[in-house]
C-alpha cells in the first residue's frame, strides 16, 4: 500500500485502536471506530482511501426510476467498457495510492461476463470490497465465488414483492424469482446482506410486503422515496414515475416513517456548506469507460474528470481537488432553514433537480418542511 497510508502507524489512528480497545467495544464497534479515523485521516491528508469501481451502465432490468442505465445503444454513443485487463490494472493502481475501501456497481456489474474474474483479482488486493447488485444473476457460479472470497458487504436492490410489480417497473417478471432466488441464495454464503428499494407510484403498494420479506430474512431494508432525475444521458424519466408531494406525504404517513432525526441539529449558517461528503477528498468513482470523477451522482455535463490509464492515477486524482470549486455556496434559502440537518440535499442534487449547483432543490424542500410542519419557501 501506499507510503502514505503506511506512515499513518505514526498517527492518531493507532491511538483511535488503543482508545477503542481500553474502552472495550465489542469488535463491530471497535471497527467502525478504526474505520472512521481512516476515513477522517484520509479526509485530511488527500488520500483516496474509497472507490466505486463502475463495471458497466448495463443493467438485467430496465426500471423506470433508473438515475444511471444505459443501454447498448448509449454506450457505444459515449464510449466503450473497460476490458477485464484494464480494471485489473486499475485495481492494482489503487491499490498502490491508498484505496481500501472498494465498491463494485453498475448498472449490474455482474451482468460482465468477465465478473469472477475482476472480481477474484481485486480480493487478491486486499481491497475491502462491496458489491452493489439487484440479485437477478446471482448464480451458482456466483454464490460458490462468495462464499470461497466473501466480500465485506452486499447491497441488494429489490424492486417488489411480486412477479407483476416487478413486470410494471422492471419489464421483466421473471426478475422477480430470479431476485429471491438470489437473496436467499446469498443468505446462505455470506452471514448478512442489505436490501433497499426505491419507491415510485408503480411499487409504493408493495411496501409493506417488501418489508416483511426483509423481517422474514432478518435483513434490514432501508428506502429511498424521493429518487434523483437521471443523469449521464441515461433514458429514465424519474419524475413522471416518481410519487408526487401529496403521494410521498400520504406514503410516509400510511408507514409511519420517522422525519424528526431527533437529536439532528443543524449547524449555524456560516457553517454550512454544499458539499459535505468525502467527495474529491478521499473518495472518487471509476466511471464504465474509465474516467476518474469524485461523484458518480455528478449530473455536471463538463464534470472534474479525468483517465488514470491515460494520464497516470496521481495526476488523475490530482484533479479531483477541483470537484468541490463552485460548489461551497448553498442556495440563500438553505443558509437559515430549519431542516437543514435532516434535508441532506447536497450541491450535486440540486443540480440534478435544478441544473445549478446554487439553486434549491424545491420538490425535497416541500417535502421536508411540510413533514416538519414549516411554511414552503415561495
């Protein structure tokens, strides 16, 4: 690993391990603390200590709330896939400056061909890797990879609880099975899994089957309701599917979510900021066709990026310095706004929602004060 990472045993981060251990934590917290003073002291020093690798734009589904898949027709228009080689390379690139922490996504990264193979040289890195995948293609071949080279952590996008939900959404009923079959086929090679789901108007019904497909497999699923509009010339219209302000206030009461974050407070204005991520600092995306960007959610059309394989991975992380240039003023009406804390609506969204980085992100903004009881900014 890099100089640089190595020197930290002369650092607060040992410290942070002694601490942990005095206090005697169990071993779940006694790493996450070890986690949180990597990721502080790569913060600090401009150390790329977390990736996402973006294997491919393609996807096994074709869902309407889809922020990011392309299909084949899009990705000639805008470039070619990495092959096997140059991930590889890359991995071993990374692994060299720092990175630790190593996400596998898409699209669904295991719709490569080249999957086990990627996959199998990067674990012989040393990366701790996560992996981002809906589940439909988690096979045998798959499951016998996982349980031989058990990954750090899985995510599993589910969509539904039914093959006609899945149908509406997805245009692919069978995904429905096959996910199931998936998820409890990755129950059985690996100790825990994540699910999440999306919810727009064609699934909000299921919610409630979703989740006691979750307590029924002892995962915990967490929801996004307000999805972002898609990016990065992906075809998605989000916002016609996605449930409208009286929809998601309706939602949110039928399942009784929480919006009050008790204990959220919001830090003083002077003190806010647009970008309050790892992004550029210590974290950065490998986008399908190899360029480096700090954020993958970035819907800039002339983002901060660059080629590593081109121009070498320091210049190219070198750059990502830039990412947060224009983005550390937040809109005037966020400035004093009392749910600033719970709103988590970075620069990045508001420019998704908006295409400016400085302009408020109205449909979150409605959302989150009406569910606070506040009057909407005109």
């Amino acid at each position: 690993m890099a100089d640089s990472v190595q020197s930290m045993e002369n650092t607060e981060v040992i410290d942070e391990v002694t601490e942990s251990a005095a206090e005697e934590l169990n071993p779940v917290e006694r790493w996450d603390r070890l986690q949180k003073a990597l990721r502080d002291y790569a913060s600090e020093n401009h150390v790329p200590y977390k990736a996402s690798f973006e294997l491919t734009a393609r996807c096994s589904l074709k869902c309407k709330m889809c922020y990011m898949r392309l299909d084949e027709e899009d990705i000639k228009l805008q470039g070619r896939e990495l092959t096997t080689d140059e991930w590889i390379k890359l991995g071993e690139m990374a692994a060299e400056a720092g990175t630790v922490d190593l996400l596998l996504t898409g699209g669904e990264p295991m719709l490569r061909r080249d999957f086990k193979d990627i996959y199998t040289a990067l674990t012989d890195m040393g990366f701790l890797i996560r992996v981002y995948t809906n589940a439909t293609l988690a096979d045998d071949e798959i499951l016998k990879l996982f349980e031989e080279r058990p990954p750090h952590n899985v995510e599993v996008s589910i969509y539904g609880a039914s093959r006609e939900t899945y149908h509406a959404i997805a245009g692919w009923a069978d995904g429905y099975d096959r996910m199931v079959r998936g998820v409890d086929g990755l129950l059985t090679v690996l100790p825990s899994i994540k699910l999440k789901t999306t919810i727009i108007r064609d699934n909000a019904h299921d919610f409630a089957a979703m989740s006691e497909f979750a307590r029924a497999r002892n995962v915990l699923l967490s929801t996004v309701s307000l999805p972002c509009p898609a990016i990065r010339g992906a075809r998605a219209d989000v916002i016609s599917h996605r449930l409208n302000l009286s929809e998601l206030l309706t939602f949110h009461a039928k399942n009784n979510f929480n919006m009050m974050n008790d204990g959220c407070t919001p830090p003083p204005a002077e003190a806010r900021t647009g970008i309050y991520c790892d992004a550029g600092l210590s974290s950065y995306s490998i986008l399908w066709h190899g360029a480096m960007v700090a954020c993958m959610t970035d819907s800039d059309p002339n983002p901060v990026k660059a080629y590593p394989l081109e121009i070498g991975f320091a210049a190219a992380w070198e750059k990502m310095k830039d990412f947060r240039c224009g983005k550390e003023v937040i809109p005037e009406e966020c400035k004093t706004c009392e749910v600033y804390a719970e709103c988590s609506c970075c620069a990045v969204h508001h420019h998704m929602e908006t295409g400016s980085y400085t302009k408020r992100n109205k449909y979150g903004c409605d959302f989150y004060r009406i569910s606070h009881g506040l009057p909407l900014i005109k």
